[in-house]
C-alpha cells in the first residue's frame, strides 16, 4: 500500500484523512506526507481544542465545503488524527494531493 493510500481514503461521498496535525507552526499549510498520514501545520495552539478547530476551518476552506461538514472524528487529544469530510470537491483534493511531497525527518 503506497503512502497515499494509507494516509487518505474516500468512503462513498466522504473523504477520510489520516492526519499528523503539527501546532503552534509560523502558518497553516499542508506540508506532505509523513509516517503514512498527511501532515498539517496550523497556527493554532493545542489547547482548549484550538488546533482541532483551526485544522478543521484550515481543511474546510481548502476543500471548498463548509466548517459543519469537516470533523475531527478519532484523535482529539493527540496529533495524530483521522478527519472526515463532507461534501469535498474533489478537484481541491486532486490539487491538495498533487502538491504534497514525502516529509523527510531531520
């Protein structure tokens, strides 16, 4: 299974992200796979579910759907999070998806 596959999936009209959720970053950006899950860099800090809420408005916006129908559903309290989308254009994902490279650690 490639690192794509592992990190995302589509389950009928929804898009799943396996996210690796970075806080406190200089901005909100997605910045490649890593470990098998897509990275994400937001601003936010993590407390009193800032972050969570900052990576859900970052992905809402990006994939061209509203706030409601983007949810952290598994990983609240850790950085690692799985995100389900409604109603994503997928063009955007396509796009998104186009541009994310691997994320080496060092």
């Amino acid at each position: 299974m490639s690192v794509q596959n592992s990190a995302f999936h589509w389950n009928r009209n929804t898009l799943v992200l396996h996210i690796m959720l970075q806080p406190r970053a200089s901005k909100n950006e997605w910045s490649g796979f890593f470990d098998g899950k897509i990275r994400l860099r937001v601003t936010a800090a993590p407390v009193d579910n800032l972050a969570n809420r900052e990576c859900e408005k970052f992905v809402a916006k990006a994939l061209k759907t509203a706030k409601t129908n983007v949810r952290v559903v598994r990983g609240h309290n850790s950085r690692t999070k799985t995100v389900e989308i409604q109603q994503a254009d997928s063009k955007s994902w396509q796009n998104i998806l186009a541009q994310l490279k691997p994320v080496h650690p060092g």
